[in-house]
C-alpha cells in the first residue's frame, strides 16, 4: 500500500473512531496511534464473523450496519440473544481471555467494521501503556455495563 492510501486509510479510521462513544476520552493523539493500530472491512449481510466455541483473536467496533448475537442450544433453533448497531464493541472478551466464543455473530445486513486483534491490542499496550490502560477500562465499562443489564432481566424474570 503506498503512502498517501495508507495516509488516508488512517484518516478515515481516526475520523471513525471520534465518532463512536467508546473514544470520547482519547485525545486526537490516543486516536492517531489507535488509528495505525485497526483495520477497516465490510462484510456482506448474512456473514458469520464468528461461531459460539470458535476460538477468537479479534474485536471489533461497527461503523455501519446491524449484527445479531446468537446461541444455539443442543437440537434447536438459534437464539437471538442481542442485536447491536453503530458504535457497538462486540468480541471484546477475546483480548481479554483465551476462552473459545460465547456466541455466534452474524451479519445481518451489509456493514463495515473496525477490526482489532489481539496482537494489536497487545503491541498497543507495549508501545504505549497509557491507551492500552484507558482502552482496557473503556472495555470494563462496555462488560459492566452488559453484565448490569443481564442481571436486570434476570431480576424481571423472578
């Protein structure tokens, strides 16, 4: 990839990212270096990113489109268990753990995403600790924030 692609490919993901909540607290700078860090991809509609048991090494963050979160118990149809749209992290448990995936995520119509692998993550957190730090807290707070929800409907359901 030449220079001025490359140049611009970063400009556009840097852009991206000052879009989606997760970021509001990284500085332009923070932006720039993640920005050199994630890749963009679109994924056609019915793309399955990943299945429940796979074992993940990736992230991501859509910039467009809608996926659903699914499940499938032994000898029945899949469960829609979440959809999610812009500015969604989904997959964030794989940067964080070695445990196979907790659901399949399915593309349900064309979107484009910011990817992040686990080898990204971590050379962000070697080269600068200070954005790994605020990005690791941005990803507790995405978790709690989904865990205080599954205990909500958990309590309805009592």
């Amino acid at each position: 990839m030449d220079k001025d692609k490359m140049k611009n490919t970063f400009d556009t993901i840097h852009h991206i990212l000052g879009e989606i909540p997760f970021f509001e607290d990284f500085s332009d700078d923070e932006l720039d270096f993640f920005s050199k860090n994630a890749s963009l991809r679109y994924f056609p509609e019915q793309t399955i990113l990943f299945k429940e048991g796979d074992i993940g090494d990736y992230l991501f963050f859509i910039v467009e489109g809608t996926v659903e979160v699914r499940i499938q118990p032994t000898a029945s149809k899949p469960i829609i268990i979440a959809t999610f749209e812009h500015g969604s992290c989904i997959g964030e448990m794989s940067i964080v753990d070695d445990y196979p995936r907790s659901a399949t995520i399915v593309v349900t119509e064309p979107s484009e995403l910011l990817i992040l692998t686990k080898n990204r993550f971590e050379s962000i957190c070697r080269k600068n600790p200070e954005v790994g730090i605020k990005f690791l807290r941005g990803l507790a707070k995405n978790l709690s924030v989904r865990l205080r929800k599954t205990t909500g409907r958990f309590a309805d359901l009592s």
